[in-house]
C-alpha cells in the first residue's frame, strides 16, 4: 500500500539531522467505508476462507484491488464487534489504519537505524477531515527511543 513511501525511506541517508514523518488519513476514504462494508456482508468479508472486500472482480480475492484493499478490510473485521455503529466504525479503522502504517514504518530500516544513529526521527499519524479542512484532533507520534 505504502511501496513508493517505503522505497523512499529506503534511501533516506542517516546523517539526516532531524526528520518528520506524517502519514496521514483522511475521512470519508473509499479503501475504509469498502473495508467496513465488506465487514459487516453477511458472510464478515470471508470468502471460501480468504478476505474479500469487493467479491464481484473476477479475480476475486486474487484481484489487485482485493489485495490492495485487504489490511485495512482485515482491521474492519478484526473492529467489527466494538464498533456496532456504523460511522464509529468507519472512523475506528481510519484511525488504526493510520496508527498500523505508523507501526510498520517505525520499524523499517531506515527509521531503525537512524534511530540506532541517534537521529531524531519522530513519526506522526493525523486524520485530515475533507469536510472541514482541519486535522483531526486524534493524533498518534512515536519519538526516538531514548538512549
């Protein structure tokens, strides 16, 4: 999903002084709201064993669009039973989607090994709200850790 970022990061040289990194979300996000909706089909976004969210493609669960679109259905499904609302849910899994990419990049190793450099490297997670213009209030940061 985030293969262009990742390769990007992969080149970032370590005597970088200070670097931010955003990944941000934003309401309203196709992938989500097809996510969620896949999650709450009555067979929970499970075909034949295999996460699903658009069963029409022809490829089925093979199709690029499923696979692209698998991790943030399988955190749908993963949310589906504390989030009975259907709006909370779509904002649940925008914010996990955003906190499990912040994971996954804190642990590449460009972030590790600037980290390891004493590089002060701080991640940061948002949610962009289309309708208002504004960042959320949620937020999610992980700082270097300390020596």
């Amino acid at each position: 999903m985030f293969s262009s970022l990742i390769n990007q990061l992969r080149t970032i040289d370590c005597r970088i002084q200070l670097l931010t990194v955003f990944v941000v979300g934003h309401t309203d996000c196709g992938g989500v709201i097809a996510g969620v909706d896949a999650a709450r089909r009555p067979d929970g976004g499970i075909i034949n064993g295999r996460v699903v969210t658009v069963p029409d493609l022809p490829a089925g669960a093979d199709a690029a669009l499923n696979r692209w679109l698998e991790p943030v259905t399988q955190t749908a499904i993963f949310l589906r039973p504390n989030t009975p609302n259907y709006d909370t849910a779509i904002s649940a899994v925008t914010q996990e989607n955003v906190r499990r990419q912040c994971e996954f990049l804190s642990n590449t190793g460009a972030i590790m090994r600037a980290w390891q450099a004493r590089q002060q490297v701080t991640l940061h997670g948002r949610i962009f709200d289309i309708a208002s213009g504004v960042f959320q209030e949620w937020t999610w940061r992980r700082d270097p850790p300390p020596p």
